[in-house]
C-alpha cells in the first residue's frame, strides 16, 4: 500500500504555546479525514485569532488531549534550546527512513550515524506524528499477531520548543515608568508564529485536497473513518551520530527512540 508522508513546516513555540498549537494542528488533520458522519464544531484559539475546527467527537477530543499532555509533559523534563533544531535536510532524510524502513531501528540507525548530512550536525528535534492505517487480518504464526496495520498516511509535526524564559523582575531604581524591553520582542513573535501556524492550516488544506487516491475504502461512517495512532520521535544528533534526548557528554552509540504513546 501507498503511504502518502506530509512533513509539516517547523514552528518555534515555546512550552506554554504547545497545547493550543498541537490541538489546532491534529484536529484539523483529523476533521479532513473523517470520512464519515461528524459535527462540526468551531473553536476559537485563546492565544491567536485562529479559529479552527472540531468533528465534535467526545471521545476523540479525551484522547488527542491524553497524548497532547503527554507530549507537554515530555517537553518540560527534555526541552530544547532553540538552536538546537536540525536542518531540514537532515530531517526529511530522519523522516523518510523511518517510513521506508519502519521498525528496523538497527539498519536505520546505522546508516544515520554515517550519512554525510550528520557529520557536522549538533541538535534536538521532537517529531509528532499523526498516522492512519488499516487494519488487515493475516495468518497467525507461532511469532507473529494475526493483526496488521498497513499505514496509508502520516503527518510529521516538527516543533521546536523554546526554554522557559525568565521572567521580567518589574523592580526600578527610580520612579520613572519602566518599559519591557522583550515586550516588542515577543509580540513580534507571537504574531510570526501566528503566521506560521496559518500557513501550517492552508498546508493541511493543500495535502487533503490534492492527496486523495492513496485513501482506502471508508469502514465507518460515523465519527473518525479510520483507525489512527499519534507517535513522538526524539532526535539527538551529537558529533555525528544519532542518539537519545540530549547528551551529557559525547556519545559514540548511535541510538534512536521512537516512543508511541
């Protein structure tokens, strides 16, 4: 079966930012490719003038937040700095073996500790990814489940979440009226990403309009058409190889986690 892959474009968020952004990005994924039966339900971003919207499915809302908390959770114990994201050609070369190769971690890993594109990369990146699949029922073996999962999407979100900021002391020596001075700053980019978020919108829009012959047969016609699993995938890439959340020290054991949740 064809897997179509969409690779989002990578947003800078920082932590407090993440809930709102990811809720936005999977339940605009996941209403453009409810098949079936749903009721629409429009949502209003707090944090920017973003409305987006909802297939009005109790349980599904309960179950993208489970792991959108998770994933926050995940953030606050291994954040990244915010040079720390790898270059876009390191990551569609990440992307695409995972997809190519699935569950070979040994193979995969092998080969991205000696591409060329690594040698002289230092970096984090937290991949959330959106799958669907069919479930396919095959013979059962002493080794192997009777139960197959033939993905036929998958969409990568790339976030580059920002360290926690310090927080302005607001104390004066004087009585003159203090200005903040990362006040404009962050204005400036909260609307950037604002920008980018609507530009992330419009390329979900593009990618289910133009990538329909890949879709298999609706099974269900209520609620969401297709089973669907959302996986993180941490990157670390330190003097070459590719490794676990972000080095101590110098590691020569290329690793790669990928962590369902």
């Amino acid at each position: 079966m064809n897997c179509e892959i969409c690779q989002l474009k990578e947003l800078d968020v920082e932590h407090f930012e993440i809930r709102e952004v990811l809720r936005c990005i999977l339940h605009t994924i996941l209403f453009h490719r409810a098949l079936g039966l749903v009721r629409p339900k429009d949502i209003d971003l707090e944090l920017f003038e973003i409305t987006y919207v909802q297939c009005g499915d109790v349980e599904l809302e309960r179950k993208t937040d489970e792991k959108i908390e998770q994933f926050i959770d995940r953030a606050e114990k291994h954040p990244n700095k915010k040079n720390q994201i790898m270059p876009c050609d390191t990551l569609n070369l990440l992307v695409g073996l995972i997809s190519f190769m699935g569950s070979s971690r040994g193979v995969l890993t092998s080969l991205l500790s000696h591409h060329s594109l690594l040698c002289s990369t230092r970096g984090v990146s937290t991949l959330i990814c959106l799958s669907f699949y069919e479930v396919k029922n095959k013979q059962p073996t002493w080794f192997t489940n009777k139960v197959e999962r033939l993905y036929w999407e998958q969409w990568y979100i790339n976030l580059n979440v920002a360290q926690h900021q310090k927080g302005h002391s607001g104390k004066s020596t004087s009585s003159k009226i203090v200005v903040d001075p990362g006040a404009e700053e962050r204005t400036a980019r909260r609307a950037a990403l604002e920008a980018s978020l609507r530009d992330v919108l419009f390329q979900i829009i593009r990618f289910v309009n133009e990538k329909k012959d890949h879709i298999p047969p609706v099974p269900n016609l209520e609620g969401v058409s297709f089973p669907y699993e959302i996986t993180i995938s941490r990157f670390c890439i330190w003097n070459g190889n590719v490794q676990e959340d972000a080095p101590n020290r110098e590691s020569y054991d290329a690793q790669l986690t990928r962590e369902v949740l």
